[in-house]
C-alpha cells in the first residue's frame, strides 16, 4: 500500500497535464494556466487525507480550479473596470486609453527579466532619469540605458507578435517610447 504522499504523486502525475488543459480553456489563454493547475494541485495536497477517501478525487480538483479561475477572471474584470473608471475621472485627458492595449504592455512587461522591466518601468512609467534609475536600482548609468533599450526593443518584439497585433503593439511601445503613458497609463 503506497502512502499518502505517493498516492498524491501518483495522482499528480496523472492528472496535471488535463487540470492544466482544463485552466488554459477556463481561462482563454496559456499564461497562467500552469499556475493555476498548481494552486489547485496544492489545495488538493492540504487536503489530501480527506480528497483521497472520496470516489474521484479529480472531481474535487476540477471544482478547485474552477473556483480558482473564477476568482482570476473576477480579478481581471475588476481591473478592466478600474482602469475604465480611472480615466474616466481625469479632467486633463485627451483620449480614452486603449484599456486591452494597457493590458497587454502589462503582460508583455511580465515576461520581461526583472532588470530590463524594473529599468523601462522606472524610465518610462514614473519619469526618473538614468541617473535616478541607476540609483534606486543600484546599477551603473551605463547598464540603466543598455537594460531600458533592449527591454523596450523586446517589449516591441513581444507587442507585435502576440496576440495583441502588430499596430496596437506598435502604438503602446510608441507611446512608451513618447513616455505617454505615464504614470497613469500603466
């Protein structure tokens, strides 16, 4: 009789390729599907002892990822709407943001080496200068613009390929480009 640990082993390795599949269909994309086969897998662990008593503890899993994905797509909406809401109280604005564009330089950042994403951040989004980039990064001026160009040269790589499309790509890395965006854009 295998332990409680190797029948979750067992159980892993059975079930996290379809709990990912099933994240990725629940969820509309791969990024962060993965993940949210993992949440759930954990959840499942800490309740191993009373999961693994039940007729199919796979059902019980699929709930959890449910209402995990559920909850990140809650979250997302939320976003959307406080984003919405936000520039539309700015007396000053001039358009209304590209919301799914803002969203997609915000992924596009995420997969971004914290370096290179920390150094187009602190240029771009709040304003500081190479000088007091490499200051708070604590990193030579020298690196502050090496690590801000080629992460805005693969933010542009990122923007244009994906699923964002090649002009709103284009457009949200002009507008980083023109420091546009701002602190408020982001």
């Amino acid at each position: 009789m295998d332990t409680p640990a190797e029948e979750f082993h067992t159980f892993f390795d059975r079930h996290h390729a379809d709990l990912s599949r099933l994240a990725h269909l629940l969820l509309g994309e791969f990024e962060g599907a993965d993940d949210l086969a993992a949440d759930a897998l954990v959840a499942v662990w800490r309740r191993w002892d009373r999961v693994r008593a039940d007729e199919c503890p796979i059902t019980y899993a699929r709930g959890v990822l449910t209402t995990l994905a559920r909850t990140r797509l809650r979250s997302l909406r939320r976003e959307h709407r406080r984003i919405a809401l936000f520039w539309s109280q700015r007396p000053d604005r001039v358009d209304d943001p590209d919301v799914s564009a803002v969203l997609d330089v915000r992924r596009a950042l995420a997969r971004l080496p914290l370096r290179k994403r920390a150094c187009v951040v602190l240029r771009h989004a709040f304003d500081l200068s190479e000088k007091e980039t490499a200051r708070a990064l604590g990193i030579s001026i020298g690196t502050v613009k090496s690590q801000t160009s080629r992460g805005l040269a693969e933010l542009e790589r990122l923007l244009t390929s994906g699923r964002a499309g090649a002009e709103r790509g284009y457009g949200a890395v002009r507008a980083l480009h023109a420091g546009s965006m701002g602190r408020s854009g982001w």
